[in-house]
C-alpha cells in the first residue's frame, strides 16, 4: 500500500519568509529577541533577504546553539534548554509552516501543548474533566528523557517517508543536522517534531479495539497527550495495561522507553495535567503552581510595575479555568495587572 504524501506542490518565496517572521514575532522569544533583528542586520527587509537568498542557493548557514540550565517551576527540575540565533528561530517556523499539512495530518486531536495556538493545557484539561466522571480508572505515561532521546536522524527519516518536496526536506535537514544528535529543548522545530513521533502512539492506541455484536470498543475510553506525558482513561485494568505495553513497543521502535508507570483509581487521586489538578468534581492548581502564583500577586501588590503586572497576567489561563480559593479578589487582581501592563 503507497504510503500518503505531503508537501508536494509547497514553494518557498520572500513572502512565506516574511510570514514566517511575523508568526515568530508574536510568540513569547520573538517578542524578547525582536529588537535583534534591527542590532544584527540592520532591518526586517535585510533579515528576510539573506534567508530567503540562502534558502534559495540552499547555503544555509546558522550559529551554534548555546545551552543553560534553567530551574522548571512545573516540575522542579533542571533543564538544559537550548537558546538558538533569531534567523534559526524564524527558519523553524518557515520549516513547520511547510510542513503543516503533514503535521496537521498526522497529530492526533488530543495531543495538546503550549507551542500550538488553540490547542493548549486548557483544551486537554476540560477532556479529562469530562472524562474523569465516566471512567473508573487511569494511568499516565511520561516518555523518558523524550527530547533527549529521540535521535534527529530517526525523525528525518520519518518525516522523509510523507514529504515529496526536495527544498523543504533540505530545509529540514539542515536544521536537524546542525541541531546534534538529538533533538533540543527549547525550539519550535523540536517540539512540532516530536508531536509528530508520538502521534505513532496515539493512533496505534486509537486503532485497536474489539468488535461484540456489531458494537466497536476502543481499548482505552479516553487518551490525552500534553507534550510528552499521556493519559489513558477507562474501567478496566487489564486494558490499561495492554495500551501501556502497547506504547511501549512502539516508542522501543524508535528508540524511547517508559518512566516507570502506575494505574490509579479517579477520585482516590487526581490526575496531574499540566500544572492542573483534575478531580471528579472539580480542578484546582498543583500546589507549586499556586504558590507561584500567590507571590506573583503579591509582589505586584507592593510594586505595580508593568514587568509585574506582566508576569501576573500570565497566570490568567490558568485562573479562568481552575477553581481556587478567592476567585473573585484573583479576578480583581488579575484585572488590575492587565490596566497596569496595558
């Protein structure tokens, strides 16, 4: 059976690079790095033009990426994220841009993150809401040092199989093979590319079921993936099981393995999703998330400087969504940090 093929017709032109620009510009790096463009080369026209005269000569040429360790207030761990020139940066977003249709086919629904617009913590959330009252049981998967493990080789060959574009694949590789060995932390390129990988595991758990009377039953009632961590929702044990043996062999076959794993019982325990604390009737904030959040009011309280006010905001997803003590003076407070920012 021909395999599905993607990409064929796309063209790059200086437009598409422009458009790239814009979109970076409105994430939160392009935001703090946009004043480099005008240091570095001058203007936004100059910036287009050599990237769009190098990817046309395909004389791609990028900076080395520098590294730093970084404390992650989610987890409590420390991360080595990568910190890429701004014309890498702006290139991965023209790569994925080119990629879309194959990427847009292949992630599954339910496989949320922050990078994509729409598709955020909040979506996967309100699924698992709805999904903890009909389901007596579930189990999450985290994918050991995924980023760190998933050879950029593997996931070029991977993607190599759909895409029938030769100046797109060249764009490809050249941002893979000058990445390492592995995929990075921190880049736009990396985690569309992972999604991709691990969209394998979400259809090979979507594709298997059993059939009684007429009647398909899907071997997990609910899945959801947010990054790298997945979560699997149903009644029966023994079925957990099997989907999680099941992900593991295809992760093996790209080179990734399991953390250790556990099937909890709903309402017994919450499922911890995101910075989200998802209970049968209610969802409130992991605790480091609230305490976070609690000091990110109070400082703006004592000095209401627009950095501040800033960073209070930046809570706000998570305050509309969640329940938690004092809704209402939150609300206030969030309101008041958006006048100030503003």
């Amino acid at each position: 059976m021909d395999l599905k093929t993607y990409c064929k017709n796309y063209v790059f032109t200086r437009r598409k690079v422009a458009e790239a620009l814009e979109e970076w510009k409105k994430g939160d790096s392009g935001r703090k790095n946009e004043h480099r463009i005008q240091e570095e080369y001058g203007s936004e026209s100059s910036f287009i033009d050599v990237i769009w005269l190098e990817l046309s000569n395909e004389t791609l040429e990028f900076e080395p990426i520098s590294t730093h360790v970084k404390h992650d207030p989610n987890s409590g761990k420390l991360r080595e994220i990568s910190v890429e020139s701004v014309k890498r940066q702006v290139c991965n977003y023209l790569c994925v841009n080119a990629l879309e249709p194959l990427l847009s086919a292949k992630v599954g629904f339910w496989q949320v993150s922050g990078g994509v617009k729409g598709k955020g913590a909040a979506l996967g959330m309100r699924k698992l809401k709805r999904a903890i009252r009909r389901y007596l049981l579930h189990v999450h998967v985290d994918i050991r040092n995924c980023y760190g493990s998933m050879r950029t080789e593997m996931v070029f060959e991977l993607a190599a199989r759909y895409v029938r574009n030769r100046k797109v694949l060249y764009l490809l590789y050249t941002l893979l093979s000058t990445m390492g060995e592995v995929l990075i932390l921190g880049s736009y390129l990396s985690l569309r590319l992972a999604a991709f990988v691990i969209s394998f595991v979400y259809h090979a758990i979507e594709g298997v079921g059993t059939v009684r009377r007429g009647k398909r039953t899907n071997l997990v009632g609910c899945q959801v993936w947010y990054a790298d961590d997945g979560y699997l929702l149903g009644n029966s044990k023994k079925a957990l099981k099997r989907a999680v043996m099941l992900i593991a062999r295809v992760l093996a076959g790209f080179g990734l393995e399991l953390k250790p794993w556990k099937i909890m019982h709903n309402g017994v325990e919450p499922i911890d999703f995101a910075g989200y604390r998802i209970w049968a009737k209610h969802v409130d904030l992991r605790k480091r998330l609230w305490k976070r959040l609690r000091r990110a009011f109070f400082r703006f309280d004592k000095r209401r400087t627009p950095r501040l006010a800033r960073r209070v905001c930046s809570y706000f997803g998570w305050m509309k969504t969640a329940e938690m003590e004092g809704q209402l003076v939150v609300r206030q407070r969030v309101f008041n940090a958006a006048r100030a920012a503003s």
